[in-house]
C-alpha cells in the first residue's frame, strides 16, 4: 500500500469506529438518565420524599435536559415536597427550574398545567407569600387568579416557538391546553368574565377573600341600574 495513504486510511477506519459507536454512547446517555429518573421514583414510592426531591431537583435543573423530561423531573419534586410538608418552597424551586428551561415550550406548557394543579391559597408572612398552610400568624389569601395568570403567561410565552415547530399534533395540543387555562373560572353561567382582560406583563394581587377559590360559587354578569348588562 503506498505509505502516503496510510494515515488516510487510518483516519477513514477511526471515523467509521466513532461513527458506529455513536448510537451507543448516547443510548446510555439517555439510559444513564432514565436509571437516574427510576431510582428517585423508587425513592419516592418508598416515601423517601426528602431524598427523591434531591434527586428529582437535580434532574429538573439540568440545563440540557428535553424539556417533556425536565417539566415531568420537577413535578415529581413538587409533589415530594409537599409531602414533606413544605409547601412554602414549592413557588421559588419551580421558578429556578423554570429559568433554565424556559426556551423549550414542551416544558412551558407542562409547567403551565403545575400552576393550576397547586394549592390556590397561602398566607402572607411579612410581606412575603407562602404557599399552603401556615402556623403563626399571617394573613390568608387566594392565589388561584394569579396562578392562572402565571399559566397564561407561561404559554403566552411558548406560542412563537410552538408555531415553529412541524408536530402539529403537539402543537394542538398545545393550544387547547391555552384554551382550558383561559376558560377556568369562566366556563358555563359565568362566561361573562372572558370579557375580563388579563394583562400578560403582569400578575394580579393576591385574592384577600376568604374563600381559597375566587370564583366561588355562581356570580351573575354584572348589570347596570337599569338592569342592562355592562360589556
């Protein structure tokens, strides 16, 4: 063989060897994390909840995480949290995970579906707003209306990117997850509130009503002296 195509042929053999080792390395790349993901699942059917919320948190923070894994990652660190009684940290994790992901509107739109699944209620401590119970004091406030702004805003933010995307099934989805969030609260007798706008630059105040959900009951449209109804 002529010597000047050796190293050629030495550089062509290790190509093809990286090339088919390829697959591999990232099939255990993506086994390595779905191990990790199984063992703080483990972890938390034991009722471990402390150390597969470690687990879960780590995971959900990871910067390159797909964004389905990452949103499902921090949901089940939610959930271990407030078994562990510590609903009061539930707001300021999901908001750390949600910076790092908030580029990847799969993620957007399962975290959306977080805020409307929480506890929409707390007490406000020295200013500061904690989530779920509370001992020693405190004034009680509702949190659903700002939550389901925060849902709002969340997706209102994915929309760009979801019109990118080529999985229209996905992305139909997508827009009737936005749909559900917009009509809660506002469905059936009391449709009258979609007339309400809701500013997506900014959230609402704390409900101070005492009941936890704002749209308690059935409140009818409201009407004028004459009876006519305000648009």
């Amino acid at each position: 063989m002529n010597k000047k195509l050796i190293p050629l042929a030495c550089a062509g053999f290790l190509l093809t060897l990286a090339v088919l080792a390829l697959p591999e390395f990232f099939k255990g790349q993506v086994r390595g994390a779905d191990e990790s993901s199984e063992k703080y699942q483990k972890l938390f059917n034991q009722g471990n909840y402390k150390e597969a919320f470690e687990g879960f948190k780590k995971l959900a923070l990871e910067p390159n995480a797909e964004g389905k894994n990452a949103a499902t990652n921090m949901n089940m660190a939610l959930q271990s949290l407030r078994n562990l009684g510590r609903n009061n940290e539930v707001d300021a994790f999901r908001d750390s995970v949600i910076k790092v992901h908030e580029s990847k509107w799969r993620f957007m739109q399962m975290t959306a579906a977080s805020f409307l699944e929480s506890e929409h209620f707390g007490f406000v401590v020295a200013g500061k707003f904690e989530r779920g119970y509370h001992r020693g004091g405190g004034k009680q406030v509702s949190s659903y209306a700002r939550d389901r702004a925060q849902a709002m805003q969340l997706l209102y933010k994915a929309l760009l990117e979801v019109r990118k995307d080529k999985d229209l099934q996905a992305a139909s989805l997508f827009y009737l997850d936005f749909a559900d969030i917009i009509l809660r609260g506002s469905a059936g007798h009391e449709s009258w509130r979609l007339q309400v706008l809701t500013d997506f630059s900014t959230l609402p105040e704390y409900d101070e009503s005492p009941y936890w959900h704002p749209y308690h009951g059935v409140t009818p449209a409201p009407v004028d002296e004459t009876g006519k109804p305000v648009l």
